[in-house]
C-alpha cells in the first residue's frame, strides 16, 4: 500500500482508487513512491499511465487542471469536434441541403446554449471515462502543478498550498501545448479569443476574423461560419490546411470552403488589432511581402496561429534537461532526455503535435521501459482536418517527393465518379495516391471528401505493412462505399487507369 500523508481538505489528497488514511503532513517527506510518474493527463499522458500499470508498473499520474484529459478533451479535439458535427447538421437543415432531398422544415431556430451543453456533455463523459480508466488500471491520479525536483522524484503543489513529494524510479513529461500567443494581441477570451474561447462562445458573431488558416483556423472558421458569421481566414502562408498538406489537395479544399462562404486572404500577415469604444475590433492586414495596408472590423477576432510545448515552472531548467530552438525537451531513440531516469512525449517533443502521435509514443515509452522494443515510424502518422468535406492525409505529398527526388505516379479517383456519394449526395472531393514509379509502394495518400478520416486508416495501416498499390487495388471492397474510390485511386496509381473513371 502506498504511504500517503497529508493536510485535511487538501488537494493533493485526491487520489484515484485508494484508501484515504488521515495523517500528519510532512511536505519535505517522500509521501509516494511510484515506478512510473507521468506528468500530464492528456492523451499521451493517461495512455503512458494505463499501459505502464497494465505492464505491471506501480503508476501515478500528476495533473494541474482538475479533469483530465489535457487539451485535447477539454479545449481542444473532443468540443470542436462536437461542435463541427452539429454545426454541420444545422447547416444542412438551415439551407438548401434538406430540400434538395424532400425534407421540408419550417420555423426552425438555432439554440446556441443547447448546443454547447451537448458539447459539454461529450467532454464530462471522456474525461469521467479516464477517471474510470484510472481506477480500474490501478493509477493513482494526484491533482496538483507537477514539478521535477530530482531525476527521480516529482512535487506537486496543490490549490491550497501544499505539496506532494513523489518518488518514482522513472519520470515522464507529457505536458502537451498551449496556444502561442500573438505578439501585440491580448486575448481575453471574449471577442479576442484563442481556440478555447471560440469553443464557448455566447452567441453568434456577425462577422469573425481568423489570424491563421491552418487546421485549427477552418474548423473553428467552419463551425462559426455554418451557424451564421461572416468568417474571413487571413494566413500568412499561400494555402490553406497547414504545414504537410498536400497543394493540389489544398486548392481544392480552398476552393470549397470558399463555395460554403469562408473568405481567404493568402500571403497576408496581420499587423495590429485594436478595440473601438463600440466593441468592435479592427484588425490591420498586409501582404506578407509587405504593402499597402488594409482593416476589417469583426465583432470576434480568433488567434490561432499555432501551439507551443508547454515547459514551463517543470524544473527542467534545474535539471540541465535542454530545449531545442522551437522549446521542445531533446530525446533520444527511446524517448530518454540526457538524465536516463526521465522521459518526454507528445507535443513537448519533435513531431507533429497530434493526440494520436503523443498515444503511441507513450505506449512504446512504458514498453521500452519494460524491455520491449521502441520503434514509431512518424511517416505512418495519418493528420486529419475535420471539416466538411474532411481532408486527410498519410506519407509524402507531391511537394515533398519532387523535392528529395524521389520518382513517383499518381492516381486519382473523384468522389463524384463514386456511387455512394453519388446516393448520399455528397460529391465534393478526390483520393490522391503517390506510388513508387520502379515499386509500386504507396507513397503518400490524400484525400478530400466526406469520412476521410475513417478511410485514411486504411492507407496508415497500407504503408505501416509496406504495401504496393496493386496490393490494395486488389483487396475487395464492399459496395456502395465511399471507400471503394480508394481501391481505385490506387487502380490508377498502379494500372495506369481506375473502372469506374
């Protein structure tokens, strides 16, 4: 049993799935003693925390919020999602979709506030599941501001003050990202807002401004746009989608968006934001090369310019544990910082910051750990933008094989040559598969259309196994599917010609 004391009423006294025992309280002693110690609750960190207990390790997991789940369910992935999914189906209700298919509604009215509550509802039943998780694996959960103060050992300092001293044999940092700010924008998270206030909006803005048109820019864009704001995207880079995108991709998803209403201004960078007495913002614009300058009042103004690790107050400065350029922790092959004892994944390292990467590497870091073999190949690591239509992709773009000098084919398959979009009615959108053009191997898959999402996991699990196309070309796929246009983007890629286009 794990030897705990602490203050009543104290904070650092919530621990998941043990006894509680009513002691004195010696902040400089060692109150827990743990063979694994995550730092971070989001999806790396409780996926590090369960396997490390389910491979028999004694576990604990320190978080500062009080849910868990990190970014990702509470701010991030699981509400946006939520909201980009009902906003969708308003959107389809509230136009011309419904009566394109004989459904006629009258008097139908928006109710933001319900739709938020839906929103919340999702993300208290995740982060309760975790809760339960935790419990059932045996991790015990400390609440509190985890720092390292040794190379095996944690404090954690509570809401009242006190602290938690943890002895852990290994120690991981899964902190996540926080929003990078915009030099000279204040964000008060009421009409200059970052991703986590554009989730909890009170009502509907007449006109949105969006500093950035990356992933996180569309959707939120998306979402807004749907329930009826004016949503201009200024990005400084010349396409939309973000970093990895591939251009052909891109323009079309560009060229969509811009049919559902969302304006774009490319290779413009934003130079100030200021209030006016009435509560309106006006934000000043240029070409990125420089120019004259422009202004577009907005009632919302949306910062989402990217993430950045979050490092902070961790005692790594103490520690000697060095940051690159970008503020990631340095790692090697198995995920070790320069003290052997301590580990990092997720966004705090090099990668993508993606949930799903930080989830594999904390499983292969508690494996490593335990003997197993560390491996990730950060090519197999499909990125998913979730608007309507959804974009996808997994491996190399175009962009990318032209420039190492790789020689590739393509194939390519419309969704509006498929015959379940064609039923759904949902045309909009394209596969895209790059092959080696002396091997056949995919290369890359990307793809823009209704559920492309779900279908990239079969090109990730394709490419994991080292896949020709012929080999997907020639696996039967169930009919009517939308995924059927990917066996025969991959028909293209390796015959020369797809059946159905």
């Amino acid at each position: 049993m794990i030897r705990r004391l602490f203050k009543s009423g104290n904070v650092c006294s919530r621990f998941q799935g043990l006894p509680a025992v009513r002691l004195r309280t010696y902040t400089d002693a060692a109150l827990v003693d743990a063979d694994v110690t995550v730092l971070g609750s989001g999806p790396g960190g409780y996926v590090a925390a369960i396997k490390a207990a389910q491979l028999g390790f004694k576990t604990v997991c320190v978080e500062k919020n009080e849910t868990l789940g990190g970014t990702c369910l509470n701010v991030g992935c699981i509400p946006s999602k939520a909201l980009l999914n009902n906003s969708y189906l308003y959107h389809l209700a509230y136009g011309k979709d419904f009566a394109s298919r004989g459904i006629e509604i009258t008097g139908m009215n928006l109710n933001l506030e319900k739709m938020m509550e839906q929103k919340s509802s999702a993300v208290k039943s995740l982060t309760g599941g975790i809760a339960h998780l935790f419990k059932q694996n045996k991790v015990t959960h400390v609440q509190g501001y985890g720092k390292i103060t040794g190379k095996n050992q944690i404090t954690a300092l509570c809401n009242d003050g006190s602290t938690q001293v943890i002895n852990s044999k290994n120690i991981i940092i899964a902190t996540g990202s926080e929003v990078t700010p915009f030099p000279g924008i204040q964000i008060d998270e009421e009409t200059v807002v970052s991703s986590t206030g554009a989730l909890s909006l009170k009502h509907v803005p007449e006109k949105m401004v969006v500093i950035g048109a990356g992933v996180i820019g569309v959707e939120l864009g998306s979402v807004w746009q749907r329930l009826g704001s004016e949503v201009m995207a200024i990005e400084f880079l010349g396409h939309i989608g973000g970093i990895g995108i591939d251009m052909e991709i891109a323009k079309n998803f560009q060229r969509i968006l811009q049919k559902q209403g969302l304006k774009f201004k490319l290779n413009t960078k934003v130079t100030a934001a200021t209030k006016r007495p009435d509560g309106k913002i006006d934000v000043s614009f240029e070409a990125a090369a420089g120019g004259k300058a422009d202004v577009q009042t907005c009632d919302v103004l949306l910062v989402c310019v990217g993430r950045r690790p979050f490092t902070e107050n961790l005692g790594l400065q103490e520690m000697g544990i060095e940051l690159d350029k970008r503020g990631r922790v340095q790692v090697n092959n198995r995920f070790q910082t320069k003290i052997p004892s301590i580990f990092a994944i997720g966004d705090v390292i090099a990668g993508p910051m993606l949930a799903h990467k930080a989830e594999d590497e904390g499983i292969i870091c508690v494996e490593g750990m335990a003997g197993g073999a560390v491996h990730i190949d950060y090519n197999c690591v499909p990125s998913v933008v979730y608007t309507h239509p959804e974009v996808a992709w997994v491996g190399k773009s175009e962009e990318q094989l032209k420039e190492e000098g790789v020689p590739y084919k393509i194939g390519k398959f419309p969704f509006a040559a498929n015959s379940r979009a064609k039923t759904n009615n949902d045309t909009d959108g394209l596969v895209k598969i790059l092959s080696h053009k002396e091997t056949d191997r995919m290369l890359g898959a990307h793809i823009l259309g209704a559920g492309a999402g779900e279908m990239i996991n079969e090109a990730t699990l394709a490419m994991e196994y080292g896949a020709s196309c012929e080999d997907i070309a020639r696996v039967c796929h169930a009919h009517p599917t939308v995924s059927e246009a990917f066996r025969e983007a991959n028909l293209a890629a390796s015959f020369g010609k797809a059946i159905n286009f």
